[in-house]
C-alpha cells in the first residue's frame, strides 16, 4: 500500500512538473554536453553492455541536459563521470536478485573501474523508458559508490539520494513519455511500474 502511495504521489509530481517544465523550458532546448573533465573513471571504453543498457544511459543523458537546469546538467556529469566503467548486465535469474529489479554489487566484483549493476532477466522484455528509470537509481549508487561518498552516508541516505536522482529523471522526460508511465500505471497492472521503484 505504501509503494501504491508514493507512485500516486510521483505521477501527481510529474504531472505538475511536466506542466511547468512545459511552460518554460522548450522540448527541443538541449544543454552542451558535458565534459568529461571530472572523470571518475580511468578507462578510456565502455564495457559491452546489452544495447538496451546504452540506450538507457544515452536516454538518462539526453533528458537531463534537455531539462537545461544546474540539477541536470550536473546530474549528466555525474553519468559522464562513470559512464565508461559502468558494466550493466542482466542477472543469470531472479534468484540472484532477491527480490530486487536492480542491485550494486558492493562487493569483490566491483571497483571503482568496474562498478557491476546487476538487472532482473525480466527487464529484458521492458521498454526503454521502464529500462532506463530502473537504471537511473542503479547508477546515483554507482555515483556514490565511486566518489567514495556511500561511506559517509547512511543506508537510508543512500536510497533517497538514488531516488531523488530517479525522481529527477522520471521528472525530466518529455510530455509523451510521461503520458504513457501515466496511461500504463493508470490502465494495467500496477506491479509493472511499481516494480521500478522498488
């Protein structure tokens, strides 16, 4: 009942700040590209990441820098910070997730240079815009886990600050997308959507 809540109160939020967005920041007005001056990775590739990974961060990017706003443009640096060692695969099954849509592996498999992200196999039916909302809070612990700022900060502190960076997200998308996360929480099983958030 609580998830139900929090998402009624999140499509109340996009709706309103879709209105406002609407209202004074053109669509089609995009930021520059952020430089990647502040690196917090040293490798010079990405890892091979399933296309629907790439596509999700190059999403996640673009919405942040169309929004034109110092949350966004710094929220697409964080992103360009570890973009190359981002290694986004999908889980052998859900019995590795726990439960989980998507996890950081804080353990021997990850390092700075590889920060692991693993993603339920049920996300390989999803949509781009499903993908990219459950990436998004994925990699703000990536973020915090390289700047070495998870140490600092609560568990609980770690998970809002990854919802806030989701939240931005969700609020950057552009009226159509948010259009259809509203028709689709509004007209089909909410466990879709509420799954992403969790």
């Amino acid at each position: 009942k609580l998830i139900l809540i929090i998402i009624g109160i999140m499509v109340i939020g996009l709706v309103y700040y879709a209105g406002v967005r609407s209202n004074s920041v053109p669509l089609t007005k995009t930021a520059p590209t952020p430089t990647n001056s502040s690196s917090l990775c040293n490798r010079t590739s990405p890892y091979d990441n399933p296309p629907e990974f790439d596509r999700a961060l190059s999403l996640i990017t673009q919405r942040f820098q169309q929004t034109n706003t110092p949350l966004g443009i710094e929220s697409a640096k964080e992103i360009d910070s570890i973009k190359n060692c981002l290694d986004i695969q999908y889980a052998s099954s859900d019995n590795e997730m726990n439960g989980a849509e998507g996890v950081v592996s804080f353990s021997s498999t990850s390092t700075k240079d590889r920060l692991k992200i693993l993603v339920s196999p049920r996300y390989e039916i999803k949509d781009d815009i499903l993908t990219a909302i459950l990436v998004s809070h994925e990699i703000k612990h990536a973020w915090l886990f390289a700047t070495d700022k998870f140490k600092t900060l609560t568990c609980y502190d770690n998970e809002v600050n990854a919802f806030k960076f989701q939240l931005a997200f969700i609020v950057s998308l552009n009226k159509e997308e948010l259009s259809s996360l509203i028709y689709r929480y509004s007209n089909t099983n909410s466990s879709e959507v509420e799954g992403v958030i969790n």
